[in-house]
C-alpha cells in the first residue's frame, strides 16, 4: 500500500474507501447522477464553501474566495463492460489485489 508522510493512515485509508465506492458507482455516459450525489455528497462533508449541480448535471465546488483559483476538472462517466467474463476481478469491485 502507498505511504506518505504527508498523510495519516486514517486519511490515506478514508482516501482508498472514497476512490473504491466512486469505482463501484456505474456512470455510463448520460447516466451520472447517481456518481454526482455521491460527489457532492462529499464535498458538502468536508465543508466545501459552495456546491452546486448545474442544470447540466455538473457538478462545482468551491472552497474560499480571492483573486487566484485553481480548477480541477474531471470526467466521471465511464464506459460499458461488455466483457465481464474476462475479467479476473468484477472490473466494478473497487477490490484491491496485492496492495
């Protein structure tokens, strides 16, 4: 498992579980609101100044104010799985094998 000192093992293991349920989430293209709720979700937890779903579906946050931001932008539509079966792990688990 990655290890940083910049991190506590409780925040590093919180860090895992969040990106193991966002895997776990199906968010076909067009069908990501179900990924959206849990997102904003957790912004509105770690006390995010302003969230908002735009009427596209986007989802924003924002934590303070000033002259300087920084925008990180991400997708979190996913494509079909048409082959499961050759999947040694269920591709949706958000299982972790060997660390």
């Amino acid at each position: 498992m990655y290890s940083s000192n910049l991190l506590t093992s409780e925040i590093q293991q919180e860090l895992i579980e969040f990106t193991q349920n966002l895997i776990r989430i199906k968010s076909l293209s067009g069908q990501e609101g179900e990924i959206i709720k849990f997102i904003e979700k957790k912004m509105l937890a770690l006390g995010y100044d302003e969230v908002i779903i735009d009427s596209m579906g986007n989802l924003i946050g924002r934590i303070g104010s000033g002259e300087k931001s920084i925008l990180f932008d991400s997708h979190v539509d996913t494509v079909e799985v048409t082959d499961k079966d050759n999947w040694d792990v269920p591709p949706l688990s958000g299982e972790i094998i060997d660390g």
